[in-house]
C-alpha cells in the first residue's frame, strides 16, 4: 500500500481529484469508460468539486455509490444529495450517469439486487470498477463495513444491507466487490483517524479496513492523520 502525505485536508482533496482524474482519462483511452465509486464525508466533496473541474472525457465516466444511508432522497443525511450537489452543478455530468443506490424503497432487498445488476451493466460480468474511492472511521470502519456487523461476513454478493449503524441502515459494496477494483484510493484527513490508518497502513485485519486488499491500495492522507506512520 502507497502512502502520500499533504499538509492538509484541502490538499489531499486536491491531489485524489487529479488522481482520479489520470485514471479516468486513461481508462476512457483503454476501455471507454470509467467506473469510479465514492463514499461520503467532508473531504470528498472538496475532491469532487475539484474533480469537477478536471479536463476529463464526462462522457464515458459513471460514478457509483460506495454506499449511502437509507434515507428519503434529497435529505442531508444521503450521500447522493453531496455527491450531485458537488458533481452535476458543475461538471459535464449527465443526471443518469450518477448511479444512486436506491435506498428510498420500502424492498430494501430487491433494491440491492438492482444495484448489484447495475453495477454489471456498468462495469462487467463480475464486475471491476476502476477506482474505488474509500474514508476510514475512528473506529476502523470504511464504506459501511462497521465493526460487528454480520456485512463483514458477505462473500457471495457485491452489494449488501447493514443493520442500523449511528441510527440507520446502509447499502454497501461488500469486500468481494472492493476487492475486484483497479485502484483503492483512500482518503483519509483529521487526528481522530491516526490510530486506525496506522493498523491499515500495517494490513491489521482486525478492523474492517484492514480486510480490503492493499496491492492495488493508495492513500493519500493529511499530516494529523499520518501522524503515526512515522512518514512526516
């Protein structure tokens, strides 16, 4: 696993946009299409809205949830609502080219094997995704992949339901599909994170991050949350 470190949290924003930017354009050489998936959080909107403004072919790419709160659409709570508010107002980003989890249904179930299958659509049989973007919690949890829950135990299926985690339910990527991604990019910012980048860093599969493989894994993290890698 490959560790940049930057000054601060706007910087590391900054360099995981021009990073995901240099995939898109040469997946889009290659293949024709990119397929980035993003999580939530403070610092990945910044990243997405100087993604925004990155000189990228939009036509090819489709952006996926890594996952999102059940919720009703448009409530703050939802990724979605920071992930169009930072992409569609200002990139060349057609509404159906971001691929929401839809969370708003009373079947959560067939909710998920629907997204499963789009996700195929987008990316093959099984299907690869080109980057994956992930954060990393106090508590060793990435995606909603949290500490206990019976989600760390799914191997058959790329998509999958939480049980309540900080007062409601997710829709996540399991490991099998984080695993299958091209690129892992972490993104990871603040002292609170310091403890748990450290066990990533060291491959500890004891926290739920620690189990997403690290031989196609970059971090790009700020100096309080390196500060126990002993890389600043």
């Amino acid at each position: 696993m490959k560790v940049e470190v930057f000054d601060d949290a706007d910087s590391v924003a900054r360099a995981a946009a021009a990073t995901i930017a240099a995939d898109a354009r040469a997946a889009i050489a290659a293949r024709g299409r990119f397929a980035l998936a993003v999580s939530g959080g403070h610092t990945p909107w910044i990243m997405l809205r100087a993604l925004a403004a990155e000189d990228i072919p939009w036509a090819g790419v489709h952006v996926c949830q890594v996952d999102e709160r059940v919720a009703p659409e448009g409530h703050p709570d939802r990724n979605l609502t920071h992930l169009r508010e930072s992409l569609l107002q200002h990139a060349s980003l057609r509404p159906e080219q971001i691929h929401a989890m839809p969370v708003e249904t009373d079947d959560l179930q067939s909710a998920v094997t629907r997204y499963a299958l789009a996700l195929r659509e987008i990316a093959g049989s099984p299907p690869v995704l080109d980057v994956v973007h992930l954060g990393l919690g106090p508590d060793g949890h990435t995606a909603s992949l949290v500490p206990g829950d019976a989600v760390l135990d799914v191997t058959d299926e790329d998509v999958a339901l939480t049980g309540v985690y900080q007062g409601r339910r997710r829709m996540t990527l399991t490991y099998p599909m984080l695993n299958r991604a091209r690129r892992v990019l972490w993104v990871v910012t603040g002292g609170e994170k310091a403890e748990m980048l450290g066990r990533l860093r060291d491959g500890d599969v004891s926290i739920p991050a620690g189990r997403v493989r690290q031989d196609q894994g970059l971090v790009l993290a700020d100096r309080a949350a390196a500060a126990e890698l002993g890389t600043t």
